[in-house]
C-alpha cells in the first residue's frame, strides 16, 4: 500500500518589503509604476533596481500593497534559478502530480511560478490555499489584499487552478488568531494533503513512483512526496 511519508520545507524567494520594509512602496507612483530617479539621488538610490519597474494591476488603494508585496527581481531571478537547477539535476517535473499549493499571498504565489517556469513545468498548476497563509502579526497595520477574493494581482500568473475549492476559504481568516489556532489551522492541511495525496497515488500508482505537491507560504514552502512500497 502506497504511504506518504516525507515534508520538505522550503523558503519563499526575497520580496521587496525585505529591502526597504514598508519603505519600499515610496518607490511607486499611483499606478504601481516604479518613479525614475533624478540626478541628485540615483547614486543614493541606486539599491531600487532590485525592485521590478511595475506592479501588477491593482484597483485597490496602494496601501494594500503593504500587507501584500511582491517579489524583488532579485527574487524572480532566484527562484527561476532554482528551477532550473532542478532540472538540470534531473528532477522530473511530473513527481508533482500535477500541481502545487500556495498561499494567496503574492510573493508567494509569484516564487511557485517563476520555479516552475525555471524547471520547464507549464503543466503544473497552483493552487491558492489560504489554510497556509500569513499570521497576524504580520497584518499589524494593513489587513491582508487576499481577504477581499480578487484575483487581479495574479493575472500574470497564467497557471492558477480556478478550479481549486481550497481547505480553508478566504474569509474564515481572523486577523485575532492565536498562536494555537495558526497550529491547528496547519494541522489540519497537512492532514488534507497527506490523505488527498494518498488517494490520488493510489488513482495513478500504474505510471508514477512517486507523487509531491508544494505548499508555499509567506514564510515557507512544504513538499509532500508520496513513496511506494
């Protein structure tokens, strides 16, 4: 009988909120487009290449961005090396039985894109699960854009599963949980993966060896593997 039985934690790749902290938004004018510098502060400045020149589209005010920033280039480039480096370690793109699981956070699903984009994997899916996503300590003073179900910031994002009913619904998220309800609230994924991935091993056990899905959330990424006996 087929087992599940490993958890790879992986890091989400750099997000402009590490350069500048909440700074970096200063950076953008209200279009999301990144302000060309004059004279007197290019040198002073010159760190902002790291962050992309425009924003994905965003109807929301622009103090959203805060609670839900995406990627630095730095972070794109890396995250699209990683998966190039999976593939030229030989990894098979197919032991992801199809898809992978992110948070709604945008980092996050920006990280599973550009890996898998690097890896050579356009068939693969992602899956936007807010059971992984952000704790409220890091909602402080912005509540989080995911909140409001609008799915504008991932239209660059051409492999989204919209056919996905994620664990845990967008507005079930309290922004007043406790450390023991964050625990729970990853419990009860890591169970919902571990059995879901079981059954669809067992439904595709006659062409694989082996089955992973990929949890990213703003902190971290967990691979599930299924092995067979």
């Amino acid at each position: 009988m087929a087992k599940l039985e490993e958890l790879i934690v992986l890091k989400h790749a750099e997000s402009v909120d590490r350069l500048y902290k909440n700074n970096w938004i200063d950076f953008y004018d209200n279009n999301g487009q990144r302000k060309m510098e004059n004279r007197s502060t290019q040198i002073r400045h010159f760190n902002n290449i790291a962050l992309p020149l425009q924003l994905p589209r965003r109807s929301a005010d622009m103090d959203t961005w805060l609670a839900d920033p995406p990627l630095s280039t730095i972070g794109i480039m890396t995250a699209e090396e990683v998966g190039r480096r999976l593939k030229c370690d030989n990894f098979n793109a197919d032991n992801f039985g199809g898809f992978v699981y992110s948070s709604p956070c945008l980092c996050c699903v920006q990280t599973a894109d550009c890996l898998l984009r690097g890896l050579g994997a356009p068939n693969v899916k992602i899956r936007i699960e807010p059971s992984i996503a952000n704790w409220r300590s890091q909602h402080q003073f912005v509540p989080p854009t995911w909140l409001t179900a609008t799915k504008e910031s991932y239209a660059a994002v051409a492999n989204i599963d919209d056919s996905y009913e994620p664990l845990m619904k967008g507005g079930e998220w309290k922004c007043d949980e406790t450390l023991k309800q964050l625990i729970k609230r990853l419990e009860r994924i890591a169970e919902f993966l571990l059995k879901n991935h079981v059954l669809a091993a067992e439904q595709k056990r006659k062409a694989t060896t082996a089955v992973m899905g990929s949890l990213l959330s703003r902190g971290s990424a967990i691979v599930v593997s299924e092995l067979q006996d």
